[in-house]
C-alpha cells in the first residue's frame, strides 16, 4: 500500500508501489550530442541526416525550472543535468542558476563527454554547479576513437577535466563503461592515470539500455572481477554509501591515493534502492532508465496546466512506478525479447 514519509520540513513525499522515495532527478536538456559512442549513440542510426528535436520541440529554461520546483515539492533534493551532450545547450550556466535558487534543491551536478567542458568550467561552478561527472572509457586513444564513434578528442577531455579541477568543481567523477574484449585491459590505465588526483574513476557495468547498442552479457565485465583486478595492483578496502540508495560501490585505496567505485546494475542490481527519476529534454517524465514509455509534461504544461494539475501527473506517475528491470533482466528479456526501450542519449545514463 502506497505510503507518504515526511522530511525535515514536514512536507508530504509520496513513496513508490515498492516503497521507494522520489529524491533524484536527471533532466536531459539536449537530445543531441558530438560524439556517437556505440553503446548509446551508433553512427549507422545517428546518421548526419537523422532528425533530433528542434529547439521549439525541447523545454525551455523557464519551463525546466518550473517542473524542477514541483518535482522538489515532491521530494527532490539532487538535480543532475544531463543530455545527449548538455554542453551542447546554449546558455547552460544560467540555467544551472536558475536552479540553484530552488528551494529545496540541495545539490547540483552535470554529465558530460567533456570535450567543451575547458570552455565552460568556471562559469559553471560560478552560477552553483556543486558537482560534475566526465564520461571517460579509456585512455588509449585508438580505443577511445573507437568508442567515441571516430571522434578523436582525448587530449581535450583530459584538458576539460583539469579545467574543472581547476575551477573547484572537486572531486570530479569518471564513468567509464568497460566492455569485455574492448576496453577492460585499459581499465587500470585509467586508475593509474587517476590515482592521487581530485578524481574518482567509478568503472560501470555495459547495461543494455535502449535498442541501439547490441548488448551482449558475455561483454560485461563483473564489477567484482574488474575489483579484484585493481585489489591485486592497489590494495583497497570497501567504505560504507554516501547516502542511501547511492548505486556506485566505493573502495579506497590503502595507501590512502583516493578511491575508486563500481556501479554494477547486470550483476549486483540495486532497484530496490532506487529513487532516481528523469525528464527528458522535450519534457517526458521517466521512472527508469530501462522504461518503455513515459508520463507527457510538456503538453500539457503548454496547454495551460496550472501547478497543481502538473503536480497531480507528476504525483500520480510515481505512485504508481513499480519498475524494477534490473532485477528482473533476464525474465524480461526471455519473455519479451522485442520490447523497445527508450534510448540513453534521450534521458540520459
């Protein structure tokens, strides 16, 4: 039976079918993006001729800060900006801004390729932007070519990533996407390379999120098979969560150079804690990652919905989220192999 908790200001929160918190909220703000990864973007779909939104199509700014503002009545307190690339979106500090004088919103941060990151770095952190996660699969460049979709751009990840060092934007956090076969033996490369620095390299399992990107479980790497080879080389030690429902594993070196994390959704899925919701950039309200569909805002944001009948969708949307498909992956893919699932460049990781 659905329930409500009540934060430190005693505002009624909604919990999920399965007793889950809404917390978290990842906005893609551009569905577009400069690199065409293959396990998210494949050239042979993302083709020059493919059409993505136009610009009328995507949320404004105003309508972002609207929707945010009511997802933080119901509970939100981290906001992640996402894409596509959202570095890509024009004027995005200001938005980062606009956020920041949200009551509620406690924590700010974006994902990014990094490749404009050096240009935008310090306005970022200057408008509020408390945190910022790169996405680095390697750091051979014929490698990182490959999996950039033929884009070789690894001199200027690495420089955005010392300019957001640089800028305050500390810790700075690495995803890395390991693929069994492509990229795992250059996987202690990256914490090599990291080791000592204001950066924490969180290795993540290939998931097969989306149609796109051929997923085959024989290329995932086990997180704890990915762990045991870095213990080997460095040895570390688990560290409790930050908070309750984190997904990435942490480990800490014993020699005290920094930490590492693991986010291992195939192996190890961690629904049960999951309090994560998104909003893509034309305003389509999503409950998880591996949705099918998800809940329209902007329509009826434009056709003149007052706040509270937004907040009605909005409520009504996750009283009723039940999605679990991580724990249930291999159940769901037997019994419905051809169900399409939203792409990740759409939503975002």
């Amino acid at each position: 039976m659905t329930s409500l908790i009540h934060d430190i200001r005693g505002a009624q929160h909604p919990l999920d079918r399965l007793g889950r918190p809404l917390h978290d909220l990842r906005i893609s703000v551009m569905d577009r993006c400069n690199f065409r990864c293959p396990y998210c973007m494949p050239r042979e779909q993302f083709h020059e001729n493919y059409q993505f939104l136009k610009s009328r199509e995507r949320l404004s700014f105003d309508e972002i800060v609207r929707l945010t503002k009511l997802f933080a009545g119901m509970g939100v307190r981290k906001v992640r900006l996402t894409g596509g690339e959202p570095l890509l979106r024009t004027n995005l500090a200001d938005l980062v801004g606009d956020l920041t004088g949200i009551p509620g919103i406690e924590d700010i941060a974006l994902t990014t390729n990094g490749v404009l990151l050096g240009n935008h770095a310090v306005d970022l952190h200057a408008n509020g932007l408390n945190r910022i996660t790169v996405s680095l699969d390697t750091l051979d460049k014929d490698i990182f070519k490959r999996m950039s979709g033929g884009f070789g751009a690894l001199d200027q990840v690495l420089a955005g990533i010392e300019a957001a060092i640089a800028a305050g934007l500390t810790p700075v956090k690495i995803n890395s996407v390991i693929e069994r076969g492509l990229n795992d033996h250059t996987a202690l490369d990256l914490v090599e390379h990291f080791r000592g620095t204001p950066v924490i390299v969180r290795f993540i399992e290939f998931m097969d999120v989306g149609n796109s990107n051929q997923w085959d479980p024989k290329m995932v790497v086990p997180s704890r098979e990915l762990a045991a080879r870095i213990n080997e080389r460095w040895p570390m030690f688990p560290v409790s969560e930050n908070y309750r429902g984190e997904v990435a594993q942490r480990w800490r070196f014993a020699d005290g150079g920094g930490e590492v994390g693991f986010i291992s959704s195939v192996s190890q899925p961690f629904c049960g804690a999951c309090s994560r919701a998104r909003l893509s950039s034309e305003g389509k309200f999503f409950t998880c990652l591996f949705a099918n569909q998800g809940t329209d805002l902007r329509a009826p944001m434009r056709e003149g919905a007052n706040d509270a009948e937004l907040l009605h969708i909005i409520r009504g949307a996750w009283l009723g989220r039940a999605d679990r498909y991580s724990e249930l992956r291999d159940e769901l893919r037997r019994d419905a192999p051809a169900t399409k699932k939203i792409e990740m460049y759409y939503i975002g990781g």
